[in-house]
C-alpha cells in the first residue's frame, strides 16, 4: 500500500465491537505527527459498543452497520464515498465475508491476542493456560480469506505468570496490544 504523499495521512477506519481500549489508543498515536493514518471513520456492528464514545470524544464520524447480507453493500458503498483506503480491525468480533474482503483487498489489518498461528478464534487466554502455555501475546494480521489467518506483521510475546488467570492475562496482553499496534502500522508505512 503506499502513501499518496509525503505529507497526506492515510484515511483510515477502525472497526469496533466492544470496549475500544484499542481504538482509543489508535486515535491518540494518530495525534502524533509520526502516525502514517489519520482515523476518519469508527465502524461498529454493535449500536451499544462502549468503544463509540471514543468517537463522540474526538469529533471523528460513526456509523453502525449490521454487516448481514442486505448491509454489507450499504457498508463498502459507504467506506468507498468517505475514500477510506485503509482498515483497522481491534475487536471487530465479526467475520467478514468474502465479498467485503475482496473489495478492501491487502486494506485490511487485525489485532488478536494470541501468537499466531496459535489460538485462533475466541477464548485464547483460557486455551493458553489450559494448555499450559510458557508464553502468549499478541498478533497484528493482515486479514485475508481465512480466519486469523492472514500474513503476521507484528508480535508481541510476554511470559505466563503461575497465578495467570484469563482476566489476568487479558489485561497484560492488552498492555502489549496498545504498544503492538502502533508499531505494527509504522512499520508498514515505513518504507514510504
Ligand atoms: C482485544 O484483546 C483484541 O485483541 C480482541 O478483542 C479485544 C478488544 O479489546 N480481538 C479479538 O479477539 C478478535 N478476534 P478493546 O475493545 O478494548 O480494544
């Protein structure tokens, strides 16, 4: 993906299900004068997402969709008219279809708090401990046809403590997902 300028900040959604830790921490490295994106969109599948308010917050533009079948066109047709040239999934707890990944083709990048290609998919941090796992993290992805699946930016890796519980380790991994983030997206455009 590359840069239309030097100057020009690339236009980038985030898309949201819950709390927004991340997309908080997005929009506040998108502040500073080293981010290559500029978040012009928040999109939520969940009208009651917490995260939202982050929106409302900074004055940067909303919008729900369901992403069922009858939307999903209303959705593309609406990022392609905000010229959204970049996606940034961060706890977008929803599949995208095919379709929809077609059309943003290479635009589209997750966060997901396992080191994959281990414990894709949901409840990793108790799958970690139930398997007695040394270390986990997280992982930035470039989204492709398979879940949690595609090209790995970024990881961050932390021990499992011995009192590690799933709350415990959520909260850590978070800790690591705010800092991977960012990274990840610079190291991207880094080469431009
Ligand atoms: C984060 O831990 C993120 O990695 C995870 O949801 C949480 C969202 O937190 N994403 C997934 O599990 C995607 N499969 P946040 O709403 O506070 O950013």
């Amino acid at each position: 993906m590359k840069k239309s300028s030097g100057q020009i900040k690339i236009k980038t959604a985030v898309f949201i299900s819950g709390t927004g830790s991340n997309l908080y921490n997005l929009i506040k490295f998108s502040f500073t004068k080293k981010s290559p994106i500029k978040i012009c969109l928040v999109v939520s599948n969940n009208s009651k997402a917490k995260g939202l308010n982050f929106a409302n917050k900074f004055k940067i533009k909303k919008k729900i969709f369901k992403f069922d079948k009858n939307d999903e066109k209303l959705a593309i047709d609406y990022l392609i008219k905000n010229k959204i040239e970049f996606i940034c999934l961060a706890g977008f707890m929803h599949i995208l279809s095919k379709n929809f990944k077609n059309k943003f083709n290479g635009k589209i990048i997750n966060i997901h708090p396992s080191l994959l290609p281990k414990y894709k998919g949901l409840n990793t941090h108790l799958r970690a401990l139930k398997n007695k796992e040394k270390n986990t993290g997280c992982t930035i992805h470039y989204v492709n046809s398979k879940l949690d699946s595609g090209r790995i930016i970024l990881q961050k890796k932390i021990k499992i403590l011995k009192n590690d519980t799933p709350i415990t380790l959520k909260k850590r991994v978070l800790k690591q997902e705010h800092i991977a983030y960012p990274l990840a997206i610079t190291k991207l455009f880094s080469n431009l």
